[in-house]
C-alpha cells in the first residue's frame, strides 16, 4: 500500500455569471510537503449551447465569445484529465465549497459521467476568515493586495498560482499543524500509484493468477506500471485503424528497459497459462517484441468513453504542462528518439484468434 502522502490540487473556474456555465478551467498539482507546484493544465471550455453565453461581453482579462467558441473544446473533451486531476486529491480553492465543487460536479453529470471525488476540501476562503476586520471582504483580491501577493487578473490558471500564495500565506500564519494532520490521516488514501516493475512480486502475481476462478477476475486486475526515461523506437504511425466508434487506433513503439522486460515475460507465461487452463486456444503473442536488435514493447494511445490517455510536456521549469487530448498532434509530438515517462496498464486481449497482452498508456510525460 502506498503510505506517500497524498497530493494537493489547486483549481479554478471562470463562468458566466447568468449560467454558470464553464468558459475556462484551470488546476496545479501540489507537491504535499513543499506546497511547490509540479503539474499544470488549464484550457478554456465551450458551452454546450451558445446561448448559455447570455449577456457574456469580452472582459478586460482577454475573455471574449469568438476565443472561446474558436477553441471548439468542450468540456466533454477535457473531462478525462480533469477527473484524473481531482479525483483522490486534498482540494484547494478559494469559496471552493459553496461554488467551484458544486459547479463540477454538475458538469460530470451534464455529461453523464461519475463526477471526481476529493479526498478533503480545503477553502482559503473559510481559513482568511481570520482576518475578518482587517480588510473590507475576504474576496482573493482584496486578500491578496493586503498580503502583497499580486493581483488577480481572473483567469483561471493565474488565479490558481495566486491561490496557492495565498494558501502558503495560511500555512505559515496558522494552518500548519491542522493541515500536517490531514496529510497523515489521509496518507493511506487517494490516488493509486504507479508502480516500477521491480516493484511488483513475481510470486505474488503468480499467486493472484494461479487462484483465479475465470478470465473476468484476471481482467479485473488492472497492474499500473511505471517506467522512466523510455525511448521512442518508432512514433505514431499513419491511421490504418478505426474502432467502433470511428476514433482512430493509435499506438507507438519504445524500447524496452531492463527491468521492464523480465516482468512482462512473466506475466505473458502466467496469462497465458490461464488462458489455456480455462479452454481459450487463440495464437498467443508475446507482449515483448525481440524480432529487432533489442527488446520492445507497444504502448496504446486510449481514447474512450472509459479512458483517455493524459499526454504532458516536462517544461525546462521541471514543472509538467498537460495538453489538451488532440489525436492529430500525437504525430509530432511522438516521434522517434524522444524521450518520455510513462505510466500504463496491462490488459489482455482476445480477439479473431489472438491474444495477448496489450499495454494501454494513461499518461505520457515527454521530455524537453
């Protein structure tokens, strides 16, 4: 079990103010124990209906209608990385409680999906309660100005940043104890690990196979990997594949690290030992692909109602920019020699007389 503690994210929305509804959405990921930023996304979002834009005019911050609607994201496109964002996360916000979780939770639902759940919610509104009378109203701006921590320009990824001043400026003051407290109840909770090979007992996943009862309770076991600095061989190919619902099969080959390979051998011995044991006789194919000069295995781009693979740049800055999921960029950025960490899940497959393992990526992190 993971005992790390877990991580804080810092979010923010702009709306219109007759609608509510989203025109901007914008989230860090803080490191727990520093309250140093180390991920970032923010993206603006289109309405599902033009007129949920109401009396909107452009605001002095550069939000305006043909931005928006020019962009074509909605929020359809990006709820895959904000779920993966906040769910199992300590929240941070300001007026968060009464506005910012609730305005989330009813566009999960607006899309007919589960909305992400917080490990706690933390509001710097309710902890600059404290300095009540010495400023007129606890609104970010006017807290910010007395605690000289800059302006807010109200969009969403620099209010964030001014939020997370202004929840270090309550740490310091007053909240430490309290939230070291969280962390430490919280510490066995939130969001699952990604775990290096070396990580994983071969004798315990032997065990957990071998005791199955049926192929749904080997399915069910979905292994999250981690791996380092891996080396694109060949990047994403030309589109030769559909899925069902006309979105675009992709996959891109790296090489294969040291102490990756010994593990998927394993388990392409124990999978398929299953298989065979509960009468499936399809033409196994080995997950580790050793044709070539050195060992290599194929990720999978996911792109479901289900998952979504989340695609990042490391930034000279060693923070981590998340993109906007766009299949048609993947090309250029996904090319051979680059270099990327990974995190991904084993899943198997059976499909017109083969079977296997496939590895489908849930976030790839490129490097400069």
């Amino acid at each position: 079990m993971d005992s790390s503690p877990p991580e804080v994210v810092i979010f923010d929305l702009e709306t219109i103010i007759e609608t509510e509804a989203i025109i901007e959405f914008g989230a860090i990921i803080v490191c727990p124990q520093t309250l140093v930023e180390k991920e970032y996304f923010s993206s603006l979002v289109r309405p599902r209906h033009d007129e949920e834009f109401g009396e909107f005019e452009e605001r002095s911050n550069g939000l305006n209608i043909d931005e928006i609607v020019s962009s074509n994201i909605y929020f359809s496109d990006i709820a895959h990385t904000v779920y993966d964002m906040l769910d199992g996360r300590i929240w941070v916000g300001h007026y968060i409680k009464n506005f910012d979780c609730r305005i989330v939770d009813d566009a999960f639902h607006e899309i007919g999906q589960p909305p992400p759940e917080p490990l706690d919610v933390i509001d710097t509104w309710e902890l600059c309660e404290m300095f009540r009378g010495e400023v007129d109203n606890l609104e970010m701006a006017t807290l910010a100005e007395y605690l000289g921590l800059g302006e807010q320009i109200h969009r969403s990824l620099a209010d964030v940043r001014l939020n997370l001043r202004l929840f270090r400026r309550c740490v310091e003051l007053f909240y430490l104890t309290e939230f070291s407290s969280l962390l430490r109840a919280a510490s066995n909770a939130g969001v699952p690990r990604f775990l290096g090979p070396e990580e994983y007992s071969i004798p315990t996943l032997r065990g957990h196979y071998d005791s199955c009862d049926s192929l749904d309770q080997a399915r069910d076991v979905y292994l999250r990997i981690s791996c380092a600095t891996l080396n694109v061989r060949w990047g994403i190919l030309p589109i030769r594949f559909w899925d069902n619902n006309g979105r675009p099969k992709l996959s891109f080959v790296v090489d294969a690290p040291g102490n990756l390979t010994p593990m998927l051998d394993e388990c392409d011995r124990m999978l398929r030992r299953l298989f065979r044991r509960f009468g499936i006789n399809s033409e196994w194919r080995n997950v580790v692909d050793r044709t070539r000069n050195s060992p290599a295995v194929r990720l999978h781009i996911a792109d479901t109602a289900d998952k979504q693979t989340i695609v990042c740049e490391r930034r000279d800055s060693r923070k981590i920019k998340r993109f906007v999921f766009d299949e048609s960029k993947l090309g250029t950025l996904l090319t051979p020699s680059t270099r990327l960490d990974a995190e991904f899940f084993l899943e198997t497959y059976d499909y017109r007389g083969s079977a296997g393992i496939r590895l489908v990526a849930h976030k790839l992190i490129v490097h400069p």
